[in-house]
C-alpha cells in the first residue's frame, strides 16, 4: 500500500489546484479520480470557454449563510491571487465584461495547462479510481478504491464535486464520504437550471429567443429580478436570465416542497407601460391593422398567443400581457442540465480558515462538495480554484 502525506479525492478544477497547492508545500501528493481522465466537468465550463474568475469578486455573489467562509477563504486567495496563478502558469487571460477567460476562449487551454503544472511537480493521478471507502488510521488514512486498491495518508482532501452533469463524474458519490465522518448535508439540489412550464405560450414561442426582465415569484413575493437572455422550449423556458433565478426557485421547489411559484416576464424592458401603450395607440391612429400593431417591437411569432387581443385591438390587454406576463412554474429540469449544486456538506462544519472538518482531524472539504453556491459568471469556479488552493495549505 502506497503512502503519502495528502491523498485528493476528486481531479476536478478544486482537486487539481489543492493539488498543487501541496505539492508546492512540499508534500507527497496523490490524486483519485472516478473518471478515465482529470478535468472532464472542467472542459464544459462557461459553455466551454472556462469562466475563470471575474473582476467582481466577493461574498456578496453566494448564498448568504456562507457569507463569512467565503470572505476567509478570498483573504488568502482572491481575484488577485487566482490571476497570479494563472499567469504563473503562463496561461493568457482577457477580460469580458468583468468575467475572466482563457484568451484562447477553450477550457482545454485551462486544463492543458493545469496538466503541464502536475506533471512538472511530478504530481501522480489515479484515474478510473472511485474511492468506496475512508477509514482513520494511527497514521492518518486508509482509502479504498472500488477495485480494492488501497492508499495510505496522513491527511486527506475531498474535493469530489456536488451532483451537476453526473456524467462527467459528480453524480453525488462524495457526500458519502463526508457523512462518513457525521458531517450533516444540506440537501443538494439543481442550480443554474433551466424551468418547466405548462403553458400554451412555450408552445406557440418554443425556440424564440428574447431580451427580457425576469423576477422570480415565491409565495406571491417577488424574490429576484434579473435582466437577460430568455428562450422558449417545449418543456418550459430557459436562457441566461432565467438560470440566474432559477437556484431561489429550486430551493424553493425541491427542498421547501413550495408550489406557489411563478415568474414575472417584462418582454418591454425598453419602455414603460404607459410608453408601450401609447405607442401602440399611435400606431392604430397610423392605420396600422390591429394584428400588426406589434411588428418591429417584438418577434412576429408573440402574435399567436396574442392573437386575441391583437384582433380586438385590445392596447391594454396587449400591454398587460408583454409588460407583466406571469407563468406558473411547475419545477426544473435534471442535473443533466444544471450547471451548478445548491447545497452540500454544512459550511458549519468545517474551519473557515482552513477547510478542516471540525468533525474529523486531517480531512478538508473543496470545491462544491460544500454547500456553497455562487450566480453565474466565474464565481463558482472561482470559488473551486479558492477552495482547492486554501485546503492544499494542509501540511
């Protein structure tokens, strides 16, 4: 049975950097991952083009309850030190609306890179290596592999992921090694994630892509307004400014069994209520056909569920319908199609400082295993590399 001083379970973006992070400290490291190779879930990131980090980066942009974790663990590496590492590595970086890529725009780029740093600090992997069992010894560690294989360390890093594209290797699993060790899970549930509607307009709009404001309904309060991206399916809608509400909802949804849900679409960011009225009312003055009066403001497809009101030249019913459209929400779509986990292992119980279980001496806790969950735009990632880097502190 192999020793070393950290065993890392998880080769994922937090995995990887707790890696090196140790490896730099000088410890004998090893990596177990489930998958054929490092990095799978590391290659779909910012819809392949690997969201870094972004300019903007603080607590404020996470679950609240995490709130003074996540200020810990950004005091020792932040915005500032995650671009350091970056560019250390001599990986090109640029800057788009204050989120950061790969100047590339190819996540391969990332791990290609973060692949040249493990081999140079000689840093071993085993893939296809799904640990099944941890057990504490008098020197640390006993891991045990599905294949029986076993590995012996001193201290141990958990970096195995929430549950989002379970394909790509986080499928859960790794909660079952933290509890293990009596550490409480906050359920996990989709994050990112796109929404499913019954409604009559998903099918007259399916594939419509439009600009929008799109508040988030609980309980008939009104929890989040975002403005974006919103594009029709045949299952509900989805788009950037739908996914950037949709963790409130799925919280609300699938851990508090809320029903009362719904969304406020605005479909006239652009103008008022009494502007798009009024418009609409000069332009049957005009002598506009009634069916016509919306063409050139919104896509021509909005006149079939609008067909009523557009026969009857109902201006207000029109306005009504595009300025404050209200759809129920009858749940999300699967982890297949989240990007992200709300939830994991409670940030209670580790060190805020450190990332060691409070439970259990020698074990830390990364990456989004851990009930931390940040809105689109690096932060989440963000959050891995932070994570990784802080826990491969351990020595």
């Amino acid at each position: 049975m192999n020793q070393y001083d950290i065993v890392v379970i998880g080769g994922g973006a937090a995995g990887i950097v707790a890696a090196i992070s140790a490896k730099r400290k000088n410890a004998s490291v090893l990596i177990c991952e489930k998958m054929p190779q490092l990095g799978k879930k590391l290659l779909i990131t910012g819809a392949g083009r690997c969201n870094l980090s972004n300019q903007k980066l603080d607590a404020s942009f996470y679950n609240p309850e995490v709130k003074t974790l996540i200020e810990s663990v950004f005091a020792k590496f932040g915005k500032n030190e995650i671009e350091k590492f970056f560019n250390g590595l001599d990986l090109a970086m640029h800057s788009d609306k204050g989120r950061i890529f790969p100047r590339t725009n190819q996540a391969s780029s990332v791990l290609s890179i973060l692949e040249i740093e493990l081999g140079r600090l000689q840093i071993p992997s085993e893939c296809n290596c799904e640990i099944a069992n941890i057990q504490s010894s008098a020197d640390g560690f006993i891991l045990t592999s599905k294949t029986k294989k076993q590995f012996g360390s001193k201290k141990v890093i958990l970096a195995g992921g929430g549950k989002s594209y379970p394909a790509l290797g986080s499928d859960g699993n790794a909660y079952s090694i933290a509890k293990k060790f009596g550490h409480k899970l906050i359920e996990p549930v989709p994050s990112a994630v796109p929404l499913l509607m019954h409604d009559t307009w998903c099918h007259f709009l399916q594939g419509q892509k439009t600009t929008a404001i799109v508040t988030s309904v609980i309980n008939s309060t009104h929890v989040r307004k975002v403005a974006g991206e919103v594009l029709f399916t045949k299952y509900g809608i989805s788009g950037t400014a739908v996914l950037d509400i949709s963790d409130d909802i799925s919280v609300a949804f699938h851990r508090h069994k809320i029903k009362n849900i719904s969304i406020e679409i605005d479909f006239i960011p652009f103008l008022t209520k009494n502007e798009f009225v009024e418009t609409l009312t000069n332009r049957l003055k005009k002598g506009f056909p009634p069916e016509k009066i919306i063409t050139g403001i919104v896509s021509n497809k909005f006149s079939l569920p609008l067909s009523f009101q557009l026969k009857n030249a109902d201006v207000q019913g029109i306005a009504n319908l595009l300025k404050n459209k209200y759809f129920r929400i009858n749940g999300t779509r699967g982890w297949n199609e989240a990007e992200f986990t709300a939830g994991g292992i409670d940030t209670s119980e580790v060190n805020h400082r450190t990332l060691e279980s409070k439970l259990q001496k020698g074990f830390y806790l990364a990456g989004e295993i851990l009930d931390v969950n940040g809105v689109r735009g690096g932060y989440n990632l963000a959050w891995a590399w932070a994570s990784g880097f802080v826990a491969g502190l351990a020595q």
